[in-house]
C-alpha cells in the first residue's frame, strides 16, 4: 500500500518513462546474456567471434539507454556530468569503429533534472545525425560545448563532416524542434562546405 502511495504521487509522465525504461533495460539484459551464454558454448571460432560482436555492440547501446536515463527528480543535478557520460557512452558504442572522435567541451553546470534529460536527449540525436550522415570512411570530428550565461543555457554541436547543404527534415529533426520546445528555447542549424553547427539555447530554471 505504501509503494501504490509513492507511486500515485509522480507525474504520470514520469511514472510511464520509469517503467518503459525498467523493460527496456531488463530486455537487453536478457538478449546481452544469451548471446553472451551462446557465445561460450559454441566451437566454432568465426561464430564465436561474430557473437562476441554482437554482444560488445548491445552492451554499448545498452551504455548509451543508461545514460540517458530520466535523472531523479530533486535539487539540481550537475548537467557537465550527465552529458560527459552520455558522450562517452556513444563514443565506445557508435563512434569508435566509424573513425569519428566525440570532444565534450566541460563545463561547471547545474540544471533540474527535466531540464538536463530534455538537453541529454537533443544532444543524443544531434551527435546520432551527424554520425549518420556527416561522415565517410575516414571519419571526422565532433564537437559538444554547452555553457551558461546569466540565465541562460547555449550548446553547440558541431562537426567537420561533409553532409549536403540541403537536409531533408526527418523525425530527429522534428523531435529535436519537439524538446527545444519543451525547454522554452531556440534551435537553429547551419550547413557548410566544412561541417555543420547547431545551436540551442534556453532558459535556466
């Protein structure tokens, strides 16, 4: 009766992510685990070699859902840490092997969770486009720098990559315009025969 109690009195918006995130983490525990347990018990080299592969690859994404985790509500969190870690993540999970390397420029920050959640996930999809589309096989470079000034919190992502100067609107892009909204701020984006830079910026409450 007193767990009902508790959890009656989060937003239900919360209450739904916590418990989408709970099933997604405990499925790819499970997937991680047998391949993991096929891997071990299998004699032959390539296929074992092939499901180590495909383990490394989950447990990386696994990194990347974990860290974009909701943060608990409560006092301000540090945002520098949470976005270190999330960079970090997609580092050794997406980039890595596409030769691509992921600078986060560090910075002292203090944001309510939603806030940094909101932010974590822009940049999430900023870094994942750019990844997709930006790059060829010799790779390149991205740049993630946020900072505040009196009231408010400007990030740039940026990179050196060479995607077409007219960009077909997808859903990431749609989404990205969806949480910049959701944080009260702007996005913009610009393309160029050196790379492409987005912007956001909103207010800190």
């Amino acid at each position: 009766m007193e767990l009902a109690t508790t959890q009656s009195s989060l937003p239900e918006e919360r209450l739904l992510i916590s418990e989408l995130t709970h099933r997604i983490n405990n499925e790819f525990t499970s997937v991680v685990n047998m391949i993991s347990l096929a891997a071990s018990r299998s004699t032959n080299g390539e296929a074992k070699s092939t499901l180590t592969a495909v383990m490394d690859r989950l447990d990386g994404y696994v990194r990347v859902h974990r860290a974009l985790q909701m943060p608990q509500p409560g006092e301000p969190i540090d945002a520098s840490a949470y976005l270190r870690e999330l960079c970090r993540s997609m580092s050794w999970s997406k980039l890595d092997q596409k030769n691509i390397d992921l600078i986060f420029a560090e910075r002292p920050l203090s944001l309510k969770s939603e806030q940094c959640w909101l932010l974590g996930m822009i940049v999430y999809e900023l870094i994942n486009n750019a990844a997709r589309h930006a790059f060829e096989a010799a790779g390149g470079e991205i740049r993630v720098d946020v900072s505040q000034a009196g009231g408010f919190v400007e990030c740039h992502v940026s990179d050196d990559g060479t995607a077409p100067f007219f960009v077909r609107r997808g859903r990431g892009l749609k989404i990205i315009e969806d949480l910049a909204a959701r944080l009260d701020g702007e996005f913009e984006q610009q393309f160029g025969p050196h790379g492409s830079a987005a912007r956001i910026i909103f207010p800190a409450r």
